[in-house]
C-alpha cells in the first residue's frame, strides 16, 4: 500500500477494489480481469459481512427453537466461510487483491445492518433469511456480470455460490413455516 491508501485505510475509506494487477500468465485480459476483480471484491464484502451476522444470529438466538437454530446459523457460517475463501482467492488467482478484512467488508457492504436488538428464533430466522436472499441476488447479478465480460469461470463460482445460498434460505426459511 502506498501512503495515500494507508491513509484512506485509517479513516475507513479504502476502496473494495485496486487498479494494480499482480503478475499472471492467466489469459483473460487485463481490463477484463480488473473489471472481475472489482466484482469479486463487492460479493466479498458482502460474504464476509453476511458471515459476521449469520454468526451474530447463532450466538443470540434464544427460544424453543434454540439448539435447531443455533446449529443451522453454526453450519450456515461455515459454508459461508467457504464462500469467503473461495471467492478472494479467485480475485488472487486473476491478480487481484482480496479485500476482505472487517473493516473493509464493514465499509463496503451492500448488505444492510444485521438487528442487534433482536433475540426470538422467528426475529432471527427472518432476519437470516432476508440477508441471505439479498446476498442470493447479488450473486447471481454477479454471475451474469461475469458471463458477460467473458469470464466463465468466475460466473460458474457465482452460480456455485447462488445454489448453495439458495439451499440454506430453503433451511432458514422452514423454520418460519407451520
């Protein structure tokens, strides 16, 4: 990091992206891959804060429902942690940096703020819920942006990432149903 973007980083300004690529002998072009890196750094963003507060959830949930929820929100976050992982090391793979510290991902989120002052099971399960449905369509929009710059790789983690998503918002959302 430069001086300017140390600075920027202090104050909680930095960028979810950077313009320098890494050396790669990958074929996708440069600006292409710039273009990849930038949408893989927003969904990392995003998954790192959907982890935080899937986690926040598991650690606050109270009610009859507890062990079953508080399990499922623990085994929710460690599928998301892959997604964490496997979406930065892509951004790396194409040359990029990952951008996905807290403070980043806190700064650079398009999800919006997980309740803090909820408990119930049903208050939770929904709030889940909601998070991972708004996390579900910027994937697949960040699938179909991928296909469309001609990177298929990367619209195939996002599609890989969208039916994981999908099958947990399936397990959360059975909680809420009779």
């Amino acid at each position: 990091m430069n001086h300017t973007e140390i600075k920027r980083a202090r104050n909680g300004r930095m960028t979810a992206s950077r313009a320098e690529l890494n050396p790669t002998r990958n074929d996708l072009d440069p600006a292409t891959r710039r273009s990849i890196v930038k949408l893989l750094n927003e969904r990392l963003a995003d998954a790192v804060d959907l982890y935080s507060q899937v986690k926040q959830a598991h650690w606050n949930v109270k009610g009859p429902t507890f062990i079953a929820l508080h399990e499922l929100f623990d085994k929710l976050a460690e599928e998301i942690e892959e997604y964490v992982d496997t979406i930065a090391e892509r951004a790396v793979q194409l040359g990029g940096t990952a951008m996905g510290t807290t403070r980043l991902a806190a700064a650079n989120s398009s999800l919006p703020e997980y309740p803090h002052d909820i408990t119930s099971g049903a208050d939770h399960v929904n709030a889940v819920a909601n998070a991972l449905s708004l996390f579900g369509a910027q994937v697949r929009a960040a699938s179909d942006s991928a296909d469309d710059l001609g990177d298929a790789g990367t619209a195939d983690l996002f599609t890989q990432v969208s039916r994981g998503v999908d099958k947990y918002l399936w397990f959360v959302e059975a909680h809420a149903q009779a």
